[in-house]
C-alpha cells in the first residue's frame, strides 16, 4: 500500500507546504493585549524572586 502522505522525498507534504510559516500559538495560550503589560510584569517579577534566592544560596555557601 502507498503512503499518500508523503512526498517523493520520505518529507510529509504538509511540512513542505508551511516551509515559508511560522509556528503558531494555540489560541488557549495567546495573551489578550490588554493583559500582556501584566503578564510581562509577572514574569519580571517571578525572575527577580529566582534570582535573588539563588544569589543568597550562593553567599550562604561561600561563607560556609
């Protein structure tokens, strides 16, 4: 039986047809506009937080 899903060259047709495309975000994943600056915000917030416990676990370990 034929794979009607594939080129002549083993590559899936639809991987050559969106060569030129990028990737999308589904939409339960896409950020409103309004609520993007917050988001961002959050995430700031989330990496200073990280941040600053691995700075301390750094200094409590070199005083040790």
């Amino acid at each position: 039986m034929i794979d009607t899903r594939r080129s002549q060259h083993g590559k899936s047709k639809s991987s050559h047809n969106n060569k030129g495309s990028l990737p999308q975000t589904s939409k339960e994943l896409k950020i409103a506009p309004d609520q993007a600056n917050e988001e961002f915000s959050r995430e700031l917030a989330q990496h200073h937080d990280a941040k600053a416990k691995q700075d301390l676990i750094l200094k409590q370990q070199k005083e040790k």
